[in-house]
C-alpha cells in the first residue's frame, strides 16, 4: 500500500496504513576495519579480491539493514574495480551509507581504502554500488523507507541512483 502525501506528489510505502518515515543517508553510514593477514592473500602477497568482495558485501548490507531495519538480500553488484591492490598488514577501511531507496529495495555505495597503520598514509583502492532488497519475518520484499538527501552531493547521487535502478530494471 502506497501513499502520495500532497506536497511531493510522490509514493511513500506505508505499513499498517501509515506512511513510513524517511531516514537520513548518514542514518545508514557505517564503517568497518579489517587489519589484512596472511589468510586474506592470493598467489602475489597482496589481499585477495574476492575478500575485498565479501567485504563490500556485508558493508553494504549492514548500511541497507540499518536504513530499512529489516533483512536484507544482495540482488546486485554493479562492478568492482580495484585500483591500487591492497597489501597484507595494510589495514581495509570500508565506508557504507544508502544512496538511493526505491519501495523495496535500495542501493549502497561503498568506499573502500587502505591504510598503512604505521604511517597512516590512506589509499583510495576502490568502490562499487550494490542493490539489496529488504525482507519481512517471512522472507517477502518489505517496503523501505524513504531516503531523505541532506546535502546536494547526497541530492545527486540519490538522483544518480535512481537512474541507475531505471537502467538495472531495463535490462531484465
């Protein structure tokens, strides 16, 4: 069920016939530090990616969960590209917050940087937008409340995302 409260014109998912209510992007943020050991290494000594992914994964879950206050499932990754590799001792630091929310689902972006912890000297290595859609007690899509942008940065990019959900949505 969906409400459109006069002054937007716009659907708001409601629950129990009343309008759910928006949420900040700084109210899904989360950060999470890893320090990389020898278990996280491919065959080069640098950080394997696929533990960089599993990484982002769960940031982008936690940040989608703390938006939605619900479960969530991953449904999408757009791409990944890593652009400095991420060496062992270093520690990952991944920054996640909702960069748009639709009636279901949402999409997160990630920011993922190295830190040298005895220098302190941080590496951009990179990021990736992904697309969870919250779940009820019993397992159905749940509706999600609505991003509230608080910045123009934040007002672009939840535009943006909406594009990038319209383009994800053509090409089933």
């Amino acid at each position: 069920m969906y409400a459109r409260p006069a002054q937007t014109g716009k659907e708001i998912p409601m629950t129990d016939d009343k309008p759910l209510p928006g949420k900040t992007v700084r109210a899904s943020r989360i950060t999470i530090s890893q320090l990389m050991l020898p278990e996280h290494a491919n065959n080069h000594g640098n950080v394997h990616g696929g533990v960089i992914m599993k990484l982002v994964d769960e940031a982008g879950a936690l940040a989608c969960m703390r938006h939605a206050q619900n479960r969530v499932v991953t449904v999408a990754i757009d791409r990944m590209t890593f652009r400095q590799p991420i060496r062992l001792g270093d520690l990952v630091i991944l920054t996640a917050e909702v960069s748009y929310a639709g009636h279901t689902s949402m999409e997160a972006c990630v920011h993922v940087e190295a830190e040298n912890p005895i220098t302190g000297k941080r590496t951009f290595t990179n990021d990736a937008f992904l697309v969870y859609v919250a779940l009820d007690e019993e397992g159905h899509a749940a509706p999600v409340p609505p991003l509230i942008p608080e910045t123009e940065a934040e007002r672009a990019r939840m535009e943006a995302g909406k594009k990038r959900q319209e383009y994800r949505l053509s090409q089933r």
